[in-house]
C-alpha cells in the first residue's frame, strides 16, 4: 500500500513537472515579440488556427498526401484573398471575418483530413497558445475547469502580459537587452508556476493528455500567403492592365507611396 502511495505521489510532482518544461516554449526573447525574418510570431496571436494550417511545419507533422496538400493550399489561396482584404480595415471587422474563416476552414479540414489529423491541428494550437488555453471553453470543459479557476487564470495572464508590455517598452526604449530578456523569462516562468499551482493534479494530467506530443512551437511560423490581385481604381498608367498570371517568372520592381 506504502508503494503505491509513493508511486502516485511521485507522479503527481512528475506530473506538474512535465507540465512546466512542456510550456516553456517559444517566445524565450522580447525580440520574439517582432517578426524576423518573414516569420510570423504565432505565440503573440489569440487565435492562430489559420496560420497553422499554412504551416510547412504542421503539414510534416500531419504527413499529408501530395494530393490532400495541394487541395489544402488550393482551399487557402481562395481564403488568403479574404485575409488580404481586412487589410486596413478595422477591428469590427476583422473580429467579425476572422471566425468566419475559422469555421470555413474548419468545415473543409473535416472533410479532407482524417479525425486524428485534424486532433493534432487542435493540439498545435493548445501548444501556441500555452497557458491561454486554459481561458478557451471547450479546454476548459474539458478540464473541469470552474469558473472562480478561470477567473484567476485570466488575472494571472493579464498581469503577464502587463509587466511583458512594460519590459518591452523598455526594450524599444535602449534599456539592457540580456537584463530585460532575463526578467521576460522569468515572468513567463511564474506565470506558469502560478497557474499550475491553481490545477489539481487531475486537470494536470488532462492538460498534459490535451496537449500530446511535444511541438517546437519555435519552428512555426514561416508561412506563405497568395499574393492578391494587383487593381487600379483609378485606371493603368503607361500600361495595359497587369495580372499575376502575366507577371509570373518575372523579376517586379513595387513601388509604393501615399499621401498625407
């Protein structure tokens, strides 16, 4: 009897463990805060769905067919030209067309990818999201989350992101890089802390079976978009309507201006 409480006491303290090592991912620098290199900082958005089923990364994962990626890409390139067109527009709606595309692409992954496949989408976004994950409904129907749990979580994060915001001013303000990146660590690191401090040991487990295999959130994020049409309203100058198609295999100079 001794043996076996020592054994579920060991995986309890394995467990929270587990959780904390698998968290820390991604986004260990302010600098991870900008996009380098083309590279799209997925852990900075709230609802990286659509970035994920882009992805090359997540495309290896799921070991797609060449035929089940060249309809997926095909099915992104119409929905890339709506993406481009909240482009300057404002929150309305984007929070209004952002969902919409979700659901969208969500009903066309159904029916083009396998259930286990489509599993391991929603894994890489628990992944991505990290401990945001917790505030999603059905994550926290799952978990068993209560509602005074959720709200404590949610305060946890909003602290984060506060003193995160503070550290990144000082950043973009000179202040001492290797310092401030060490303080951007640690923040993270308590935060994780004090919301796995807020789960029981079963919801920890629950976690930990959600999330599945490990994901490099740090690989994600080289993602392509269809470039949209190039449209005059106001007419072609010293030039006979242009289209991508005509434009293909050619080397094209853009030079954008406006006026104030």
């Amino acid at each position: 009897m001794a043996e076996h409480e020592q054994e579920g006491h060991f995986m309890q303290h394995r467990c929270g463990f587990v959780l904390l090592s698998l968290m820390l991912f991604g986004g260990t620098s302010l600098w991870a805060q900008s996009n380098p290199n083309g590279v799209v900082p997925l852990h900075t958005s709230d609802q990286p769905y659509l970035f994920l089923v882009r992805d090359p990364v997540v495309h290896a994962d799921l070991q797609l067919s060449t035929a089940e990626l060249q309809e997926l890409n095909a099915f992104n390139d119409q929905i890339d030209m709506e993406m481009w067109s909240m482009r300057n527009k404002g929150p309305d709606t984007v929070n209004q067309t952002v969902p919409r595309l979700i659901s969208t692409t969500r009903r066309k992954l159904a029916s083009l990818l396998t259930n286990e496949q489509n599993a391991r989408i929603a894994q890489f976004e628990l992944w991505v999201l990290g401990m945001r994950s917790l505030l999603r409904d059905d994550v926290a129907a799952q978990m068993k989350i209560d509602s005074a749990q959720q709200t404590s979580i949610r305060q946890i994060i909003l602290e984060t992101r506060k003193k995160i915001a503070e550290l990144q001013k000082a950043l973009n303000e000179g202040g001492d890089a290797d310092a401030l990146n060490r303080q951007y660590r640690e923040a993270q690191v308590r935060q994780q802390e004090d919301i796995v401090a807020i789960l029981s040991d079963e919801q920890k487990q629950s976690w930990v079976a959600l999330l599945g295999k490990r994901i490099d959130v740090s690989k994600l994020g080289r993602i392509k978009f269809k470039a949209p049409e190039i449209i005059s309203a106001a007419g072609w100058v010293n030039s006979e309507p242009l289209t991508l198609e005509k434009l293909k295999g050619k080397v094209v100079a853009l030079h954008f201006y406006a006026f104030a």
